[in-house]
C-alpha cells in the first residue's frame, strides 16, 4: 500500500491530468538557486500544447531579473501557431507571434512582421523538454525567427547554439533533465526537480502519453 502511494504522488506531481505533463526545474548560478523552469505539455485529439515559463534572478554588480515565456500549438504534430515574450528587470524586451498560413508562416517580433519562407514546422522551441533530438536536427525558434541546430556531443546529450550563446541540454527516456546555459557574463544550470526525476527514471510519462 505505502508503495502504491507514492507511486501516485509521483504521478500527480508530474502531471496535472491525463494527457498532460508538467516538469519542473530549478535554476541554479554558481551554486545557488536563482529561479524556476516550468515546462507544460497537454493533448486533445490531434493537438498539443506547450508552454514554458522560465523566472531567473541573479547578481553581478546589480540584481537582474529575466522572465521568459513561450507557447505553442500544434495540430497532427504541425506547429499552427505560437506566442512568447522576455522582459529584463519588467521591462519587455522581445515580444513574438508565429501563425500558420497557406502559404507557410508569418512571423512578428515587437508586432513587426518578418519574411519567413519556413513551409512547416514539426519541432519548435516550446517542445524542447519533452522530445530528445537527433544529431544535426534543428528546432525553430519564433523569438529568432530561425532555425537552431543540435550537435551531438554526448550520450543523450546536445548542444544547441543560438545568438544569446551555448545550450547544452541532456535527456533520459526521451525527456530533458538538465540544461547547462553557457553565457559571456555567467553560467547557468536548470536541474530537474525530484519529483519530476522520479517520473522520468521510472518512465511514468508513458503512462500518460495518448
């Protein structure tokens, strides 16, 4: 019985319903806990919905606070529209939007359309926790408005460079569990919290998979 009860702790605590999954993540700078990750996924039929909030607080000279979020939708695994936002101590510094359109996509940034000739999109920044990916793959990012590859340069382990600087991100059973954020003024670690750990080493999200 007492198994079987943490069992289920274990599965509320990474996710919130059948059919979705939450995973959670401490941000961690020299050590020290300076903010959260939390990552979503949920399903309804053909579609799926990502979100990804990141909070970070730190010190250098002054204190810094990033906020970072983004969300994605995707029907019959088609990314069909998406938003995100960042701000820097409250103050917005990149707002997106991305739509689907006969044509392919249009693109916003700070509500200024850019050119895209993408036609489709399968693997878009928001799914970056939840699907491990292969070497040379590249995922889209709407904040850039391009794409991001992965370089293979361990077991289940990839590094992604983007114009912010180096990711790397490493995956068990299909799922990210650390990331390691390399920047010109520090480093960072996003660690997965134990609780969604525990689910990932003991493949629960299988159980909630359509």
């Amino acid at each position: 019985m007492k198994n079987q009860i943490i069992i289920l702790v274990v599965l509320l605590s990474f996710t919130g319903h059948v059919g979705g999954q939450t995973l959670n993540y401490e941000v961690v700078k020299g050590g020290k806990s300076a903010g959260h990750v939390i990552a979503k996924r949920s399903f309804d039929g053909n579609k799926e919905h990502y979100e990804m909030h990141t909070k970070v607080e730190f010190r250098l000279l002054f204190t810094f606070t990033v906020d970072y979020f983004i969300e994605e939708y995707y029907q019959d695994g088609v990314l069909i529209e998406g938003s995100g936002y960042n701000t820097f101590n409250e103050r917005l510094q990149n707002e997106s939007e991305i739509h689907k359109t006969a044509d392919g996509y249009t693109l916003k940034s700070n509500r200024i359309k850019h050119p895209t000739s993408v036609d489709e999109i399968r693997y878009g920044v928001a799914q970056i926790y939840f699907r491990e990916p292969q070497d040379d793959e590249e995922i889209f990012s709407q904040a850039f408005g391009t794409w991001l590859p992965f370089e293979k340069v361990g077991d289940h382990v990839y590094e992604m460079e983007s114009p912010d600087g180096i990711n790397e991100y490493t995956y068990k059973n299909g799922i990210c569990t650390q990331v390691k954020m390399s920047r010109d003024f520090a480093t960072f670690y996003f660690i997965m919290q134990p609780e969604s750990l525990a689910a990932v080493e003991n493949k629960a999200d299988s159980l909630m998979m359509r």
